[in-house]
C-alpha cells in the first residue's frame, strides 16, 4: 500500500495538474504512490524535495501571475480569463491576421497574442486561441468501410496496401456502394528497424505520413526513370511478394515492401521534376519549414546511426547542436531525399481524399491519430523538449488488467504546450487535416489526463497527469474547423465523469462498439437502438476486437486459448462468450432484425446474423455507422491480439475469407456477400 502523501506535497503536486489519486471504479479511490506523484513533478520541472518551500514558491507564483501562457476564448461567448485580471487592466491584442484590437470581444477565429497590462504596471503575455464553439455536424447521416490499409491488397500493390488502392476503394466505395466515408490506421512514420515495428500505434513520427504507403507507380516522374531494365527487375519482385501473400498464404512483410519501394524511390529521385513539379515541392518546403527539416534530418542520421536517437554520438542527440548542423550539410543529400519521399506521400495523401471527394462521399478518408510516438523516434527527437523525460503513457490497474498498462511512449509536457500556444500540437493537427475528411483520435481522453508511468517502475507506480483540457479541445476544433473536417474520439473503456459530455458539448463524436453497449446502470442486458447516443460512429468491432465472424461463432475465445491468453478455464470462458453472443441474437430477433436463418431461404446463418448486427447498427441514431471490411467476406482472424507480441502475426494480415484465402480488392469489389450486407446499411 503506498505511503499517503503529506499535505504540501499534495497540494503542489495539484497545483500542477499531478493527481494524488485515482478511482479504477466508481466505489474505489487509490492513493498514488509519493515515488509516482514526486517523479511527475520531476518530469515537468519541478524539485519536490522540500515541499513546503516548493509549494510556497508557486503559490507566490499563481498569485502574482496575471494571466496563463495560454488562455481560451470561444467565439461568441465572453472571455473567460478577463474576469480574472485585476479592474482597469489594459490589453492589447495582435491577431495572426496582423490586426491590433483592444478588447477580446468579436476577434476572427485562430492563435493570437494578448498583452495584459495592469494598474500597478504588471505586465504579462499570452496565447490567445479563439475558436468557434463546437464543430459542425456531420453532413446527415452516412456509413463507411473502416479498413488497415496494409491488409488491402490489389493485383497492382506491393505486397501491402498502398495510397493506391485508398484512392481506388474511396473511389469505388462512394460511387458504386454510396459510402460516406472509409477509415483508415494510423499513416504516420514508422521508426526503421530489423525488424520494424508494425504497429501503426507507436510510429516514429505522427507529424509526417510513411512513404511505404506510396504508389510508386503513381508518381509522375517514375515514368521516365531511364533503367528500364532495374525497374522492370523491381517490377517482377513486386509481383512476388504480391504472390507470396496472395497466392501463398504468407504475411504482409512491411520491410521487404519498403527494401523493394525504397531501391524505385532512388531510382525516381534521379529524374529531374519539371518547373511546375519543382515549384509545388518549393512551397511544400516553404510550408513544412523546419519541422520537415527536423524530420528528414532524422531519418538520414538513422541512416548512419541507427533508428534510436539516444544512442547517437552525444553531439547530434540535440537537433539544435553544431555537431548536428554540420552533419546535416554532409547528409544533405539524404535529407532532400526524405523530404522528398514526405512530399510524394502528402500528394498521395491529398490525392486520395480528392478521390473520395469526387466520388460523392460528404466526409470522405477518415485518418487515424495515435496517442504517442517511439521515444527513440523522430518526433522524440526533434521536440524532446515538449516530451516529460523518463516517463512513458499507459493506463492505471483495472478490472480488465490488474497490471496496469506501459505503452512505451513518452508523454506531452503540459506546461510546455502552454508555453507555445500548443504549437506542436497545432502543426500536428494542420498537417493532418490537409488530407482527411474527418479524424479518428485514439484515445481522445488523452486530451484531459494521461497516466504517466516513471521509467523503470511497473505501471501500477504511476499517476494521472492533467492537461488544459479546454485549450487542447480549442486547438482542436480550430484546426478541424479551418478544414471543414469531422472529429471523432476513440472513447472506449474506462472514461472519467464528464468527459464524454464535454467532447459532445464541442461537436466531437464519440465511438460505440456494439459488444459493449449494455445497460451499465440497470440490468446489464444489450442496450436497445432507440438509447443509443446520436452523437458516435458506431460499428461493430475495431482493430484490437474479433472479427464479427469469430464472435459469433467463438472462435475468437479458441484463439485465445491456443495462445494461452485465458484466466479462466476454457468452458467458463466459451459459457460466458456463448451468453453475451446469445443475449444480442435474442434481442437481434425479437426486433425483427434477424432474417433469414434456419434454412429458410438459401442464406448461412452466420451471414444472416452478421447482417442482422449492422442492421441493428441502422437502427440506432448513430451519425456515422461503420463496417469493418473484413467482415464484408466473413474473415475470423482479428488484426491485433492485444497481449501478444511474437505469438500472432499483428498488424500483418490481408483481409481474407471465412476459409482464410486472401481476398484482393477486385475480388471484393465483386462479392455478393459484400454487397448483400451493404445493402443492409443502404436500405436503412
């Protein structure tokens, strides 16, 4: 049992956000250990050693202070932060559009800069982010294909699913199927190794997309590569490692894609662009500025160095040293070949969504933001100084994990976002929302709190750390404004009180997976359509769940089996699958929405049944409604097993069928099966 804290300690550690305690459910609070709360405020500055003096200090530091580094203002309401300054307070106000104003009232929306002066002559400076009070709602309602794009192969990728085939799917899935949208994973950078890492979830860098998702026959100029020969040579081994997962049944092998693509993307870069090509790559480096630079920088050092920064010669451990200055001039032209590589992948990227676009769908690519970034990668090491050294984001103890959790990312310092007007963040978003209709946020209660593990110690020694919730929600909708883009949170699990309300308040949607619909606060039994929220993207199952198809029938509690996964003996385990399925079939059919079954018409049940849960889905007032794709041709096999590592192929399956054949994107384009559940959703 940990130590409980002295009250000095505890009320500094809340002064910065730093939580004492935690409540794994509503009847339970747990103290946070002194260890976990004094290295939280370690990481963020602060030397809780003496915690009377240190509390002293920021409570004369609170009390003369007269405004935060960052305050927040929603356009057409009154500024919050001006109750707080002292009578006759003098501001100025500079706008991002270069205008100077008096008075906070009525400022364009954006990232502005405040100056308060007060009648005794204190001055302060802040952030201004005004923004519009909540986000648009969603054009009507729509449903789409939620997909890994690595497990969508066409008779024209690389072993892998490729920008390519997302512009082929947005574009069959709007006009032919009427889609609305299709979600993606995460895009974002992968940190290079051997093997690489192929979780889309713990990337190098969420700043800039990974250029093994490029079509390189799409880009203009590999027309013209003058060695007909090596590419012809490139060409036929793209055809088997295309053939070794389609044909022979093995997995999506992400480094020997990227090997293959790299060796054509050097071959590319020898082709001089033409002088409008040139001048879009001119201004896409204008753009990016030096965050591009940053990460193009990294990705050459790793060239030489390896992927983890911190184990780089102490010199070029620091973007900003001499050491890494003259090391960037000798590797430069390294470094213009990944910005290159980071341009082609945002045209690619554009060029998908424009697809969409045409293709009739009001929202169109729905990107994926992971919670964090490698700590050895590129974005670890250009912005380390926005990252709270030696600790890592995971979860606390809970019902479903008595361990607790270490992702292994490093977390976001609070303080130094408000310090920046949440820059980082900013240019994260902007960048992203350049090419996506609409965007997934994994785990969206990131924005309110974080559970900051200290290095070394297991994850039940650490603590929740408090962000700016309603400043990280004004950045959001700004920048999802500007865009005219979607927001969507991954709120599943557990969630504290009233964040869910605040996320709805914004226009963020939330996101309700069927399984785990019940009725919390009653009976338990599944949650009927007319209760569920409006305000979500409801689906039936996510990447880390079952396919529907292996729900239904169990098998996903034989797979965990045979891994070894099971706290329970097997029979406990299938009873208790058996139940939970049974419960949704019995509500399923006494609604009318189970068709088809028993022999009737010429029809399996299991097909009849996979249909009948989106029927369901329909049937709710959900704004957006999802089909994971791999459930269109009855796949089993879930795309990640959470728990394993090397004991399941994650994140390195195709989509394939009830018997396991990969299944390509013709092949889809053309199933019955996918088109009778489609019709499901059309016809609701």
């Amino acid at each position: 049992m940990a130590a409980p804290l002295g009250e000095d300690l505890r009320r500094l550690a809340e002064s910065y956000g730093v939580a004492t305690s935690y409540s794994p459910s509503p009847d339970r609070t747990v103290a946070a250990s002194a260890t976990a709360v004094t290295l939280a405020l370690a990481a963020l500055g602060v030397d809780a050693s003496a915690p009377e003096a240190a509390l002293a200090a920021r409570e004369r530091e609170l009390r003369e202070r007269l405004l935060p580094p960052t305050v927040v203002c929603w356009s057409g309401s009154p500024p919050a932060f001006a109750g707080s300054l002292p009578e006759g307070t003098r501001l100025r106000i500079t706008t991002e559009q270069g205008e100077t104003r008096a008075a906070a009232d009525q400022l364009p929306p954006g990232v502005h800069r405040l100056t308060a002066t007060a009648p005794d002559g204190r001055t302060a400076e802040a952030h201004l982010i005004v923004a519009p009070p909540r986000l648009p709602t969603p054009p009507g309602r729509s449903y789409g294909l939620l997909v890994q794009l690595y497990s969508l192969l066409s008779q024209r990728s690389w072993g892998m699913g490729d920008l390519g085939d997302l512009a082929e799917l947005a574009s069959w899935a709007g006009r032919a199927l009427g889609a609305g949208f299709v979600q993606v994973n995460p895009l974002h950078a992968a940190v290079p190794g051997a093997p690489t890492d192929p979780s889309p979830y713990r990337p190098s860098s969420r700043r800039f997309p990974d250029p093994v998702h490029l079509r390189v026959e799409d880009i203009p100029e590999y027309a013209h590569v003058a060695d007909r020969e090596r590419v012809r040579a490139v060409l036929e081994r793209a055809d088997g490692l295309r053939a070794s997962v389609l044909e022979k049944g093995g997995l999506i092998d992400r480094d020997a894609v990227w090997e293959l693509k790299r060796e054509a993307l050097e071959l590319v870069r020898e082709v001089p662009l033409g002088p409008g090509r040139r001048a879009a790559y001119v201004d896409y480096l204008a753009e990016e500025g030096e965050a591009l630079e940053d990460h193009a920088t990294w990705c050459a050092l790793a060239e030489v160095h390896g992927s983890d920064w911190y184990r780089w010669p102490a010199g070029l451990r620091d973007p900003r040293s001499p050491e890494t200055a003259r090391a960037r001039g000798e590797l430069m032209d390294r470094v213009d070949f990944w910005t290159r590589l980071a341009w082609l992948t945002d045209t690619q990227l554009t060029a998908a969504q424009r697809a969409a676009r045409e293709a009739g769908m009001p929202v169109g690519v729905v990107h994926d933001l992971a919670v964090g970034v490698h700590p050895g990668g590129a974005d670890a090491w250009a912005q380390q100084a926005y990252f709270a050294a030696g600790m890592s984001v995971g979860a606390p103890p809970d019902a479903f994990n008595a361990r607790g959790q270490d992702w292994g990312l490093p977390p976001w310092r609070p303080d130094r976002l408000a310090e920046s007007g949440y820059a980082p963040y900013r240019q994260l978003l902007k960048a992203l929302f350049r090419y996506a209709g609409a965007l997934r946020i994994d785990h969206v209660m990131g924005l309110f709190r974080l559970w900051w593990v200290p290095q070394g110690h297991p994850p039940t020694e650490g603590t929740y750390v408090r962000y700016d919730a309603e400043a990280m929600l004004a950045v959001l909708v700004l920048e999802a404004s500007r865009a005219g883009a979607v927001v969507i949170g991954e709120d599943l699990g557990t969630v504290e009180p009233g964040v869910r309300e605040t996320l709805r308040e914004r226009g963020v949607l939330g996101t309700s997976v069927l399984w785990f619909e019940r009725d919390w606060e009653g009976d338990g039994r599944p949650l009927p359509p007319d209760r569920w929220r409006a305000d979500c993207l409801a689906t039936a199952t996510t990447h880390d769940l079952p396919p529907t198809a292996a729900r239904l029938t169990g098998e996903h509690v034989e797979l965990r089996d045979s891994l070894g996964l099971l706290t329970r003996p097997l029979e406990e385990e299938r009873a208790e699958a058996s139940a939970d399925t049974g419960e949704w079939l019995e509500l399923l059919a006494r609604l009318g929405l189970l068709q088809g079954t028993g022999g009737g018409i010429n029809m399996p049940s299991e097909e009849a049944e996979i249909q009948a849960v989106h029927r369901f889905l329909q049937h709710t007032p959900a704004r957006m409604t999802g089909i994971w794709l791999p459930d269109t041709v009855g796949d089993r096999r879930p795309q990640n097993l959470p728990g394993t590592w090397d004991q399941y192929p994650n994140w390195r399956l195709p989509i394939a069928d009830a018997e396991g054949r990969p299944v390509t994107l013709e092949e889809l384009a053309a199933s019955p099966r996918l088109h009778a559940l489609v019709e499901v959703l059309r016809a609701g």
